[in-house]
C-alpha cells in the first residue's frame, strides 16, 4: 500500500454531512441505483459495441429520472474491463459470447447520490464467472470485516489486497472508496477511503473492489455502500 497518500485524514472533516443529508433518501437512492444497473445489464448481447452499450445505460438512467450523475457512466467490456476510472476504453471493443463485462454509474436523483457497480458475463467461460464472483465474494470479506471488527479504511484495502492475492487476482488501488452523500459530497470530501486512518460510519461511504487477472486482460468490479448485512440479504 505505499502508493497511498501517508497524510492525516480526519474523521470529523472527513464525515461531515450537507444540509440534505437524509439516511432513508441515500437508502432509496442506493436501491433505485442497484436496479438501475440489472436494467442495464439485462439488455447487454454478444455483438453489442461498448460505446453503443454506453448510450443504451445513459438511455435507461434518463427513463428512470437518474441521468444526471456525480460521475460518468461507465461500461466496460473484455479487455476494457481492466481500465481503472476515469482512463479512457480501448474503442470497438464488442462484447463476445463468452466474456466478461462491468456496469459503474453514479447518479444522483434529486439531491441525493447513489453509487454502485456489478460485473456480469456472457456465455460459460468459467474464470470468466469466477473473477466476477470473487469481485463481491472480496467486497464482503472485506465489509463484514468492517462491520465486525471497526477497522480503518486503510486497513481495510490492506486487507482487500491480501483477500484478492488470496484468490489469484491483482487488487486496483487506483479504485479504492469514497464518501457519498448529498449532492455534492465532493464539497465536503474527494479523499478516497483507503487513505482514511480511523473506522468509516456506516451509510457514508463507498466500498470499491476493481480485480484484475494477473496475465491476461479481464477483470471485475463490484462497489456498494458500507452497510450491514441486512441490506444484502
């Protein structure tokens, strides 16, 4: 972990909230954006160009009321899949029949963020699968070790590192966690969660999981709020 900023982050600065701040808002929102990216996920097919799966997702968040976002719309296939946020897609990129591909979007409904992501495959390459289920098999270590043991954020991707090298894969600090909130929590804090030395409240912010095959170009992403496992069930 020494790419990670050694600057102190404080919990009070680190956490306060906007005047909007409404825990059952964010809840709803966190819904609305989990079913939004099964909507989008169910009418990706082998053949589809990444940058024309890109327009239907931005298509089926503006139906749902959701198209503005906090950040870009991400859709990513097969090699692309390895890119960490922000950095631009290899262009044509189609998905295969058997591949691997991953949903990111942060949109914001009213004034209140949502934020989440899921990977998905086609076809039956079975590594394929097993790297998208790792992806939330990791998030969940890595949470409920949150939820049982109040550990840091810092010590959390520590811990998310060993927990993908335990299962094969390369762990992507580039993506590492961040706060949510009211729209714009970018006012309040931009500093990812990896880099925060004391233990995160729960509903606050963002737990991000971005593996990576070691030798070859797929990955998975799987993000959500740090919550209890109640909301999973």
């Amino acid at each position: 972990m020494s790419n990670l900023n050694t600057q102190h982050l404080d919990k009070h600065d680190a956490e306060r909230v906007g005047a909007a701040y409404d825990p059952d808002q964010l809840l709803a929102v966190r819904d609305m954006t989990r079913k939004a990216i099964h909507d989008i996920a169910r009418q990706m097919q082998p053949g589809m160009l990444e940058e024309d799966a890109l327009e239907l997702a931005k298509d089926t968040l503006a139906e749902a009321g959701m198209l503005r976002g906090w950040h870009d719309v991400y859709v990513r296939f097969g090699p692309n899949t390895t890119k960490t946020f922000g950095a631009p897609s290899e262009p044509g990129v189609a998905l295969a029949e058997n591949d691997i591909f991953f949903i990111d979007i942060g949109p914001v409904w009213q004034q209140w963020e949502g934020d989440g992501g899921d990977s998905f495959v086609t076809g039956n390459d079975p590594e394929h699968q097993r790297c998208a289920d790792d992806a939330r098999a990791i998030f969940h270590e890595v949470r409920r070790k949150w939820a049982a043991d109040g550990t840091t954020g810092r010590a959390l991707y520590e811990f998310a590192e060993t927990c993908a090298q335990a299962r094969g894969w390369a762990l992507n600090l580039d993506l590492s966690g961040h706060r949510i909130a009211d729209f714009p929590h970018a006012t309040i804090h931009q500093g990812p969660l990896a880099e925060a030395d004391f233990a995160p409240s729960r509903l606050i912010w963002v737990l991000e999981i971005h593996i990576r095959h070691p030798e070859h170009r797929y990955g998975a992403f799987f993000e959500d709020m740090l919550l209890e496992d109640d909301y999973f069930a």
